[in-house]
C-alpha cells in the first residue's frame, strides 16, 4: 500500500484516519504539530500527506509551500471543513475533501491519486 503522512489539529480526526488507513494496509503517521512537518515528511518519507491547513484560526498555505519546496513529488491532498471562499486552489495540491466521518471519498480521492487499486471500499 503506501506511506501516508496526516497533519490535523484535532486528535479525534487524526486518530480516526490513522486508525482507517491503517486498517487497509498503509503505513500512517500522523501529528497535530504543523511547526514539525517538514522534519516529518524528510524522517518518514511519505508518498502522500494528507493535510488540515487550518491551523490555529487560520490558513497556513507557508506549509503548503515549505512542503512543495522540500518534496515536489509528494502527493497532497487537503482534508478540511471548508476551503476559503475567493481563493483558488493551489496546484501544488493532488486533491481536497471536504471532512466528514464517512471516509468513502477521501478513501477514494487517495486511491485516484496514488492509483493504489485496493485502496477505495466499495461505494
């Protein structure tokens, strides 16, 4: 399966995602520690992150571009409740998905951009 990094501000969300992907095989790390990304995306080698940039009361898109600047082959996708109304969504991102405790489409968002056939549940 794949390498997968999550950056959520809330425990509950990560752990349901770490828990979820992991169950399909993945090998999952995840923190609530955006400061900490770079040196965990450099120590874990990851082939997808999957991120919630809404951290603290606000967008930090810096993260989105130290991420790219250090691995522009990682595959991202933005996992969160809303995506700010008047901005465009960056290129540097693979996906976005709107939360939800029904995990069927960021499932199959992750599966479509890794093309990892196994991946998705049936729908």
């Amino acid at each position: 399966m794949a390498k997968i990094l999550i950056l959520d501000e809330c425990p509950s969300t990560r752990n349901l995602l770490a828990e979820e992907l992991a169950g399909e095989g993945n090998i999952v790390l995840s923190t609530g520690m955006p400061d900490l990304i770079l040196e965990e995306i450099t120590a874990f080698n990851p082939e997808m992150a999957i991120l919630d940039l809404f951290v603290k009361g606000k967008y930090r898109w810096d993260l989105l571009a130290g991420i790219k600047n250090r691995r522009p082959d990682l595959a991202i996708i933005l996992y969160s409740w809303d995506f700010p109304k008047g901005v465009s969504y960056p290129q540097a991102i693979d996906g976005f998905i709107t939360k939800s405790f029904d995990l069927q489409e960021l499932k199959q968002c992750i599966s479509d951009v890794l093309m990892l056939p196994g991946l998705a549940v049936n729908m």
